[in-house]
C-alpha cells in the first residue's frame, strides 16, 4: 500500500515538474513579437524525456514491490528516485546541454536500472548474498544526487566537475556482477 501511495506521489511530482520546467521556458511577449515554437518544442521534448525517466523508475519500484524486495532496498532505491526528480529538471533546465545534465540522465536513464534490475531479478538468496554490496552503492549514488543538488542550488562549477567524473566512473561499472 505504500509504494501504491509513493507512485501516485511520484507522478504527481513528476506532472508538476513538468508544469514548472513549461513555464520557466515559456517567455513573456510583447506586442507585435512573435513567440518561438522552436524553444517550446525543446522544453516539451526535455519534459517529456525527464517525465520517461521518471516513469522507468517508478515502474522499477513497482517491479522490486511485485518481486517483494527488500525493504530497505526499496526505501533506498525510492530515495534517490526522489532525488533524481529534483535533480533532473534543474540540471536540464540550468545547464542544458552541459554533461551534468547527460551524466544525471544517463543515471536515471540506465545507471540505476543496470544496476538494480539484475538485482530485483536474482532469487532470495542470491539477493541476499547482493545486498550489501549494492546498499553501499546505492548509498553512494544517494550521496552523490544529494551533493549534485546542492551544487546546482548554489551553481559552484568546481565541485560540478569532480561529481561528474564520480559519477561517470560509477557510469562504467553498472552491473551488479560489478558489485
């Protein structure tokens, strides 16, 4: 029942987001200008994209709530889920096209999936034998969107550069054979 209600929450989030990222792009005109339809189909392809990633992920928790992982697994998996829905936009929207913006897509996108699927899909005692190692990761990637959120809160460019190669080192082992 709880992840039914965190579903829901994620994609209530994931529609207001989509609202925010819409309006934020959205200039005001003045008379006699012409809006651009070329900015606004970015905004809504960048929207759509983030809300595709987001969805994945909730369906990822709905998997591991069928597969009946975990708990902790879950809460942890939920966490950076919700860190990722804040993350997303405003490293899209604040640094469009910069690989901060790739590098957090590319972790919602495939990171975390690669990472957790395997786990979700291996027996109780096979996860068992997973868990830890992929709590500690976890708990890194937590660490590391909690840092990447504060840093574009803030804008500070150097530590954006040192939690882009984390993440893009952590980018290159997703697997759970890796773990």
């Amino acid at each position: 029942m709880k992840l039914i209600l965190l579903v829901v929450v994620l994609l209530l989030v994931v529609g207001v987001t989509i609202v925010i990222l819409r309006a934020r792009s959205k200039k005001e005109t003045t008379v006699g200008e012409v809006p651009r339809p070329v900015a606004e189909k970015k905004t809504e392809d960048l929207s759509e994209k983030i809300s595709g990633q987001i969805s994945n992920l909730t369906d990822l928790l709905l998997k591991m709530k069928i597969k009946k992982v975990d708990q902790e697994v879950c809460d942890m998996v939920s966490d950076i889920v919700r860190k990722l829905m804040i993350v997303l936009p405003k490293a899209a929207s604040g640094y469009p096209g910069s690989e901060m913006s790739w590098v957090t897509g590319r972790v919602a996108d495939g990171y975390i999936p690669e990472l957790v699927n395997p786990y979700v899909d291996l027996s109780q005692s096979g996860r068992s034998e997973k868990k830890e190692a992929l709590v500690g990761t976890l708990k890194d990637i937590d660490g590391k969107l909690s840092e990447i959120g504060s840093s574009l809160d803030t804008g500070d460019a150097l530590k954006f550069e040192s939690q882009v190669a984390y993440l893009k080192k952590m980018l290159s082992t997703a697997s759970i054979e890796a773990i």
